[in-house]
C-alpha cells in the first residue's frame, strides 16, 4: 500500500472508526490497530526500505503526516469520550447536599448504660479528689470476708450467697467477690494513708430476679487519715448525689444499720424529687466509719487513723436515674434495646458539660 489513493483510503477509514468508538476502550482498540507496534499506519514505515531514494522521503512525510493527524484524532475523540463519562457518572452518583448525614458504622455503636453511669460516677469522685483502684473478680475468703470482720457464721458466707470454688488441699477456697470491698483491704496493705479512692467492679451473688442479678456492678469508696469524720462522709455523699442526679439541692436521709465493717453503719435514702418523684424516698447506699477492727487488720493503728466507707450499686443507680424497670434487661445482650438505651460513642460524661447531655 503505496499509492496516495490507498493512503487517502486508509486515512478515511481510520478517522472514521475514530469517529465510531463508542467508549474509551473502543477508541484504544482503533489506536491500537492503526497506530500501534503492528498497526496499519505503523507497518507502512517498513515499506521505506523497499523504496527508491528518491520516492523515500516523500512517501516517509506522507505516512507522518497520517500518523500525526490520526493521533490528533484520536486524542480529540478521546477528551469527547472522557467528557461523556464524567457527565454520565456525575448523574448517575449524584448526591442530595440537603439529606441529613449518614452515620457510619462507628456512630450505630452504643454505649452500655451501666458503662456510663460509671464514667459518670468516676468524673464526679476525681473532681472530689478520688482515685480508682482495682483487683481480681476471684477473690481469697480471708480477703473477702476475714479482714473485712465478717464472721464466721454470718450468712453471707454461705454457700447459698457466695458462689466458692472447690475447696484447696489445705482446705482454703477461692471464691467469686461479693463486693469490691476486697479492693479496700488491698489498697490499706499496700498504701499508707491519707487514701482516698473508689473501687468500681464486678460482683457476684447467689440472686435473681426482677432487682438482682447472679452479676452485677458495684462502686465503693473508701477515705482513711487522721482527722476523717462522719461530717466529711456526709458532705461527700451530698455532693455526689447532686452531681449524679444534676439538681441543685438533694434531700438525704441516714438511717442507722448493721455492717460488720463499718461502725456506725448507715443506709441512706434520697427523696425521690431528684428523679421527678417528690414524696417517695429512695435507697440508694449503704455506708459508715470504717471499723477499727478492720483496720488493725490491715496494719494501720485504729487510735491513730480514721475514716470511712461506702458503697452502691451502679445497675440500682443506672435504673433510677434513666428510668429503667427491669435490671434482666441489662444482661439481655438486646441490641433493641441497647440501641434504645445506650448512649453514643460521643456522649462523654463531663462535669463542665453535663453528665448525660
């Protein structure tokens, strides 16, 4: 294919199968098949050999004129093609500015409200100058109850209360804790006072129903020094409750009872208001001074440190607070009602900003 009516013939039929492609992938393929290493264009260049000189050069800046102007071609239709795209894509994937926001997946997420009611309860004691200690769900006998001057015949070191794990060789037995009171002992061996923390955690107990569970949450506090007394517990009791409950005021009331670890020993109400209840009162705690006995087994002199101890349950808390009737729920695994409930990712409890803004 020499002559310039087959040159004329290749170049028309070129630019129009350029003019035909439907797609970019069309066009490649015209591309390809003219200009490319084995395209029509590109095998006239082997004919230059065959020519005679002086037929050489013209035939040669005739086949670059036709390649250069079927690349121009082909860039042309190539920028229409792309433009096409873009506007087919831009209607196909257009999007509503003004619809509200999709969460994504780490927004459906929810917190547990007992997760919170902690968070809650952790921010208002560090504001009072609390620290938070820990310690293990399995617990020693001594630890749990010994120390704590927990006879050996009071009931709740029966079997039908404590969940005990098999007895050891020497007759000693682990058990799952009844409290977190056990954190309490942990940190008065370990630390010399003034102490001032709370002790958040799992328990566990023979219970269930509507109110109880075989697991739950507890939060206990504990303040020893040398000049602690019940006006301190009561002031600090105040201050929570008004924190947790965001009011202003907070109506208490202490009644005497019975703790083996603390003397006296009180259990306090709240006057349902704080809940949007007036006229009911609520028990929300029990607490006291923390007996000397115990603290003579922990190694601290009783005549020279003081201090005391209290202690809630964050699921009895959770249920006042938020209204909730059922404590099983909790421990449903639900994601209704947890989706319901639960509190967002971004919902962290913050005195400044409010605990459950």
């Amino acid at each position: 294919m020499s002559s310039g009516s087959d040159l004329a013939y290749l170049e028309a039929d070129v630019l129009k199968e350029i003019a035909e492609a439907v797609d970019l992938a069309a066009l490649d393929a015209v591309r390809v098949s003219a200009i490319g290493k084995k395209g029509r264009i590109s095998e006239l260049m082997a004919q230059l050999g065959k020519l005679p000189p002086d037929e050489r050069k013209t035939f040669g800046a005739t086949v670059n004129a036709l390649k250069t102007k079927v690349s121009d071609a082909i860039e042309t239709r190539k920028a229409t093609l792309e433009a096409a795209a873009l506007s087919e894509r831009l209607a196909s994937e257009r999007e509503d500015v003004t619809l509200p926001v999709r969460l994504g997946a780490e927004m459906q997420g929810r917190i547990h409200p007992v997760s919170q009611v902690l968070d809650e309860c952790i921010e208002i004691f560090a504001d009072l100058g609390f620290e938070v200690a820990e310690g293990p769900d399995i617990e020693t006998d001594d630890l749990n109850f010994t120390k704590l001057n927990i006879p050996a015949e009071h009931p709740a070191r029966q079997e039908h209360d404590t969940f005990y794990f098999n007895p050891k060789a020497d007759g000693s037995r682990l058990l799952l804790r009844t409290h977190t009171s056990p954190v309490q002992i942990r940190t008065m061996q370990t630390k010399t006072p003034p102490i001032r923390i709370v002790a958040p955690g799992r328990v566990y107990r023979c219970d269930s129903d509507q109110t109880h569970t075989p697991m739950f949450h507890q939060i206990e506090g504990l303040v020893i020094d040398e000049k602690t007394h019940m006006g301190h517990l009561k002031w600090v009791l105040e201050e929570f409750a008004k924190a947790f409950f965001e009011v202003d005021t907070v109506t208490m009331r202490f009644r005497a009872s019975h703790f083996p670890f603390t003397e006296p020993s009180m259990e306090v109400d709240i006057d349902a208001s704080a809940i949007g209840k007036p006229g009911q009162w609520l028990e929300i705690l029990g607490c006291g001074m923390v007996h000397p006995n115990v603290l003579a087994n922990c190694g601290l002199d009783p005549e020279r440190y003081q201090g005391f101890a209290f202690g809630m349950g964050l699921d009895r808390i959770t249920m006042l607070k938020y209204g909730l009737p059922d404590l099983r729920a909790f421990f449903s695994a639900d994601l209704r009602w947890l989706r319901h409930y639960g509190f967002s990712l971004l919902d962290q409890p913050t005195l400044g900003g409010g605990l459950s803004s």
